[in-house]
C-alpha cells in the first residue's frame, strides 16, 4: 500500500513497531517513539496524516499528542476507536478471557495462531505474503492487552475518518459515524489492504483529501 502511495506521489512513512511488546509495561510511550523516530527525516513543520489498523487505533490519541509535526488527518482502518474519554482498555473482558489460557510464561503466541485455519486462510490471496506476514508478527506479552492507553483532551481536533472492511469493526464504523467523522466501506476481511493494496492506498487519498 505504501508502495502505492509513493508512486501516487505521496510522501510515505511506516514506522516499525515490532518490538511494541518488549520490556515491562506501559507499552504505549514506545509506540509514540517509535513513530516519531519513522517521522525523523521529516521537516517538523510539515503536516502529516496518520492511518492506524486494527488495534493500532487505540494508540492514535497518544500518537497525534506526541509528535511535533501538526497532524491535518487521522484514518482508522478497520481499527478498533479510543474511548471519547480514556484511559482505553486495549482488549475487552471476553478477549482477555479469551486469551489468558493461550499465554506461556505470560506471552501469547503470534495473531494468525489466535484462530483456526478456516478464519485465517481467507485473509490471504498470497501463500509469499501470507507467510511473509506471519513471520513479521511479534509474539505480544498478555500484559499488552490487559494495559489502559490514555486520551489527552483535544486530541480529535482535527478531521478524523475511517475505512471500513468488514465485520467485526461495522460498529467501530457505527460509532465513528456518530462521532461525526466521514466513514467508508471497502468491503474485504480484515487484512484486506495486503488484497487489495491499490484500492486501500485509493480510499485513504480521498478520506485525506475530502475531510
């Protein structure tokens, strides 16, 4: 999608956030850091828009708070939102049920070995980019999911949007609705920007451009 975008002309950064899970807990301030260190070779003064999947969404409130570029645009694509008033929770009570019996040594084995075959296989039209994606994942500590990330006030004080792919993020779309922001469907599972890449890196120029 990145790739894409370049070749659209856009200027493009993906910070790294492979070792999100290290060390002890709160784990949120190295996310931050993480994404400021990928903005680095960026003029401070120059605007960004941030787009957050899936779980990275809850972070976007502390991230746009933490950067010294001005923010014009934050999408959420198929992402889980901040609470309107935090501090968040990263997982509900039934995902933590969910996933305390899968902890060894209180880490979790990577996302794709969360669920049975069935539910991953669709995902995935590349058997390269499928296995590609499996070995970038990290193998997160249970203590990431069971940590609260804080909302500073304002941090929504600029447009905010999101592209949805599909169940089980239609109410985070829902939500983002009454939340007044501009929300589309791009219809696919939920690792859908690896799918379809082009018609990702399309809907997130015109949610940048249209709100």
């Amino acid at each position: 999608m990145a790739e894409h975008l370049t070749a659209a002309g856009y200027q493009v950064r993906v910070p790294s956030l492979l070792h999100m899970g290290s060390g002890a807990p709160p784990f949120w301030p190295r996310i931050v850091s993480a994404v400021r260190d990928g903005l680095r070779q960026v003029p401070v003064g120059s605007p960004v828009t941030l787009v957050a999947h899936s779980n990275a969404g809850l972070f976007l409130p502390t991230i746009r708070s933490g950067l010294d570029h001005p923010v014009t645009g934050s999408i959420f694509v198929d992402a889980a939102l901040p609470a309107r008033i935090g501090p968040t929770p990263v997982a509900s009570p039934e995902l933590l049920e969910f996933l305390r019996p899968m902890a060894v040594n209180g880490r979790l084995p990577r996302w794709t070995d969360w669920w049975d075959e069935a539910d991953v296989a669709p995902m995935f039209s590349d058997p390269i980019v499928r296995q590609a994606t499996i070995e970038e994942q990290p193998t997160l500590p249970l203590s990431y999911y069971e940590q609260h990330i804080p909302v500073p006030d304002g941090w929504d004080d600029h447009p905010c949007s999101y592209l949805l792919f599909g169940r089980p993020y239609d109410d985070d779309a829902a939500e983002a609705r009454e939340r007044g922001w501009q929300v589309a469907h791009l219809p696919g599972a939920h690792l859908h920007q690896i799918i379809d890449p082009a018609g990702t890196a399309r809907h997130l120029v015109e949610l940048a451009t249209t709100t």
